[in-house]
C-alpha cells in the first residue's frame, strides 16, 4: 500500500494571526481518523502563508476520511473567516518509493 499526502494551502489575513494560531492548535488536537497517520500545520517562510498536511496510510483511508465531526466543522468555521478569499489550494500526492 501507498502512502497519500493531502495537503491544503492558504493565505490568512494577517491581522487574525493570534486568532488562528488559537483555531489551528485546537484543530491539531481535534484531527484523527482509521487510517490517519500525520496530520500537521506548516507556516511558509513567506509570512501568513500556511500548509495543512495529512498522511494517510493509504488510498482507501484516504477515500474514506471524513471529517464532518461537529467541533472540527466548527473550527472549520473559525477558520473560513480568517482565511483570504480565493488563496485556498489543493494537492493530493501518491507515495512512489518504500
């Protein structure tokens, strides 16, 4: 099996930072899953620009992963407001190598 990487990127409003800060620690402690085998919240060297990774142990778990848990779509919530419009990306990897 595969390893899949998933990973979000975003651009927050800078004036919010203290507050995602906040939402992304409680997220960080909220993220778990069947098949989840990291999760992590990176900062780009370019200031307020954000990467939110996950690994899944494989594609399956992947396809499976369901993150509609009530107090992760609350922070979800939290975090659309802090986020700048239009600077969400997507990117989902496949592992190659072992």
């Amino acid at each position: 099996m595969s390893n899949v990487v998933f990973q979000i990127k975003y651009k927050i409003n800078p004036e919010f930072r203290e507050d995602y800060l906040k939402v992304a620690g409680e997220l960080k402690a909220q993220i778990s899953a069947e098949g989840l085998i990291g999760y992590d919240i990176f900062e780009s060297q370019k200031e307020n620009e954000f990467c939110e990774m996950f690994i899944f142990e494989s594609q399956e778990a992947y396809d499976n992963y369901d993150d509609s848990d009530e107090m992760i779509s609350l922070l979800m919530d939290k975090l659309a407001s802090i986020i700048i419009e239009g600077s969400m990306e997507y990117s989902t990897y496949n592992k190659i190598t072992d």
